[in-house]
C-alpha cells in the first residue's frame, strides 16, 4: 500500500513521522522551497508563526490537556518543541528557527520517508494501493484547491472563515436571559438577551468605536458581503442598522417584563449538549481584547467566557462534516484523508493533533481495522467529533474546555474543576491507546 502525504506541516509532519515510526514508506510532498504560501517565510517545515504559538503546557488548560493527549498518542513533534523550550511561564514557547529545524531533521534523516520537493496540484484518481492524506493547510490555493473542489463539490469548500464567538453556556447569566423563538416559531432554540433602549444606545457607542484588527497581508481586501458583515460595520452604519439585522427584536416578548425589547442577541447552541452558544450573526474583525470588552455588555453575558472569538480572515477548510467520516477520510472516497488545518481543526496544536489522528486511521486502514475514534471525553475526541458529526453552520474549533463533558458534581473553582476534566481525560485516553495497540 502506498501512502502520499500532501504538506510538510505540523498535521503533515506528525503523520509522516508517525507512520514511518511504524515502519510504513511514506511519500511526503512539500511546496517549499520553490513556492511559498504568503503566510510562509522559512524553507523549513512546521514552520509556526510565533514563539507561543504552541500555547499553554498546564494540564487544567485546553491546550496543556491536548498536548498530554497527543504524547500518549505519540507524538513526534513534542519533544523537539522541548528540547528548544524558551521561558514563557506556563505556556511551551519555543525558539521557531530551533523548532522547524529539529522537525525537519527528523523528517529527513527517517529512512521510511521520501521526500518530493514539489507543489502537489492534484490529489488525482487514487487506485485501491494508494491512501493520499491532505494536510495542505488552510491557504491551500491554486491547482489544488481546484482539485479539492472536484473531489468534493462546489459549495462544500471555503475560503474566507468569518466566525461569530462563542461563550460557555455555565458562563452565562440565566437570570437575564430567556429561552424562545421568534413568534414562537418550534421550540424554544434560542437564548435571548434583551437590551433595553438606554442599554442598547451604549452598547452601540462602544461597539461603533472599538478596535478592529489588522488584515495580515495575505488576506488582502475582504470583501464585505451582506450576510456575513462584520457587527462592528453594522453599527457604524447607524444606530438602528442592527436593531433592523440581527439584533431584531420582533417576534420576541421578555417574560419578565411582558414588553418586547428595545434590542435582542441571540445565543445558539453550537453542540448538542448545549454546553456552548454561539453570538448569532456577530461575525467580527475586533481584536480579541476588544470583542471581551464590547460583547460583555450584553445583558447575560458580563461574565462570560469566550472559547472561541470571532474571526474574519482568510482560512480555506472543508464543510467537513457533510465530507468526512470520524475517520477523516471523504465518504464517497475513503482512500483520501484529510487532516490540519483544512478540516477545521482550528491552531496549530490542534492541526498536528488532527494529523495524529489521522495516521492513527490510515494504520487502522493497513490493518484491515475499523478506526476507532477517541473517546468524546478526550480533547482530541471532542475535537474530531466537532469536526465531523452533523451541525447546521460549521466553522472551524480550537482546543477548549467547553466542548468536554462537565464533571459528575459541580465544582465553583474553574482552575479546580478543568484539572478534574483534563485528569479524567487522560485517563482516558490511556485505556484507549492501550486497547487500540492491543487490537493492532
């Protein structure tokens, strides 16, 4: 069976290496260094955009539980982030030129690797011996992309991520909000937080005013189309332009008061255990900072916290759930497997958890096994789950201890109770790594 790997990413990388760990030949193709992706500078693979882009290390944190999840999943790329560690407190920074370097090393000197040094402008017709696994990335352009479209079909690829935040449902205040669908339309889906007219009118000012972020230059000039605006230009185009969008109140009547509201926000729930709730229609380009201070003046969402901010940026990913399998092959292809970036694992630990996951499918594949996923109360499980059971508007996740079942008993202290999650998920993920190398 032969086994083409498309990009020398962290997904690319740690799945290559992993593979090859296990005595598989694996044909890596890489663009660089005869082209590079605008967002790309170092010949070098795994190349990061920062020192911390590799985030926290603590096991209460999303991020530390996920790295401790993927070293038991066998991680290549953790010990070289390591062995070039620079001070940063509880986050694993590394030196970047240090990093991609050890990444490279171990990618060249593997003996079961081929490296092609080329830009791969198609996936192609792929026979019963071959398994192809896209890691492409989320700039994935060109001749590519086309080819992606083909296999996939129009509409089922994006190329500009424009993303609402999203907020812990334990970190909503339900005094203040209320459960209902305009007119009463099914049941009630939505959580509604009603602005009153002196409390809108400041909310406005200070969105009107906030800072937006910097497009990188590889975004260049993002068009502003009409159903994916950003709020922030709604509010700038006048102090009634949302209450006539999507914070509309009609249709809505506050229990508590028996009056409409002067203005409504919407929440979501973005899975089915509603533990997270999505800002519906607030796509936004505020910075980070900006988009904590502005939306916390939403009634009920002063203390709120955010698993995910909003984003407008350029990201070319897959509609991976009507796509992918949990095994994240194409359903109408199961030879070709997709993994990164691309599928909506959103980060770059999470693409190279993704890129795990998926040489942990592929090696299932050679064993004639059906790829068992990671139990839903993993990160790495959670994560895959996003990505590929049915939602109704997806968008790419990061790492977050939102989207993991909350403990048995309740515990006030957050700190306290994220390391009781991320405990119970190493445990798991223990049981499922010795199982799964027992049943292989």
């Amino acid at each position: 069976m032969h086994i083409r790997i498309l990009g020398a990413g962290l997904a690319g990388c740690e799945a290559a290496l992993y593979l090859a760990g296990r005595g598989y030949a694996v044909d890596l193709y890489e663009q660089k260094p005869h082209k590079y992706s605008p967002a790309h500078k170092n010949e070098n693979f795994a190349e990061l955009v920062c020192s911390n882009s590799l985030k926290a290390d603590r096991l209460d944190s999303a991020s530390g539980l996920l790295k401790a999840e993927m070293k038991l999943l066998g991680s290549s790329i953790l010990p070289v982030a390591e062995s070039c560690r620079v001070a940063a407190g509880g986050a694993l920074a590394v030196d970047r030129e240090l990093f991609s370097a050890g990444v490279t090393k171990l990618v060249k000197e593997n003996p079961n690797i081929t490296l092609h040094l080329e830009e791969a402008a198609q996936i192609g017709e792929t026979e019963e011996d071959t398994i192809v696994l896209v890691a492409t990335g989320p700039l994935t352009e060109g001749a590519l992309a086309d080819d992606i479209l083909r296999l996939t079909g129009q509409g089922e690829l994006s190329f500009y991520d424009a993303a609402a935040p999203i907020v812990t449902a334990e970190s909503i205040d339900m005094e203040k909000v209320f459960a209902a669908s305009r007119y009463d339309r099914g049941t009630a889906d939505y959580l509604n937080c009603p602005f009153d007219k002196a409390g809108y009118e400041a909310f406005h000012a200070a969105l009107a005013d906030a800072q937006r972020a910097p497009l990188h230059d590889f975004d260049g000039e993002l068009s502003v189309y009409e159903g994916c605006m950003p709020i922030e230009v709604m509010a700038k185009r006048g102090a009634d332009t949302m209450r006539y969008g999507p914070m509309r109140p009609v249709g809505l009547r506050d229990p508590r008061t028996g009056h409409r509201p002067w203005a409504n926000v919407q929440l979501r729930a973005e899975d089915a255990a509603c533990t997270m709730y999505n800002l519906v229609g607030f796509q936004t380009n505020l910075k980070f900072g900006e988009q904590k201070r502005v939306f916390s003046m939403i009634p009920g969402l002063e203390h709120a916290e955010f698993v995910r901010y909003g984003v407008m940026h350029r990201n070319t990913f897959l509609n991976s759930p009507v796509l992918l399998g949990m095994d994240l092959a194409l359903k109408k292809q199961p030879n070709v497997l997709f993994a990164g970036q691309i599928t909506g694992f959103e980060g770059y630990m999470e693409s190279a958890a993704c890129g795990l996951l998926a040489a942990h499918s592929i090696e299932a594949k050679l064993c004639g096994k059906p790829f068992t996923p990671p139990p839903a109360d993993t990160m790495c499980g959670a994560l895959l789950r996003h990505a590929t059971e049915p939602t109704k508007d997806y968008q790419p996740m990061g790492a977050n201890m939102g989207i993991l079942p909350p403990p048995e008993t309740r515990i006030r202290d957050k700190r306290e109770r994220y390391l009781v999650v991320a405990q119970k998920a190493v445990a798991s993920m223990e049981a499922y790594t010795q199982q799964t190398c027992t049943e292989r």
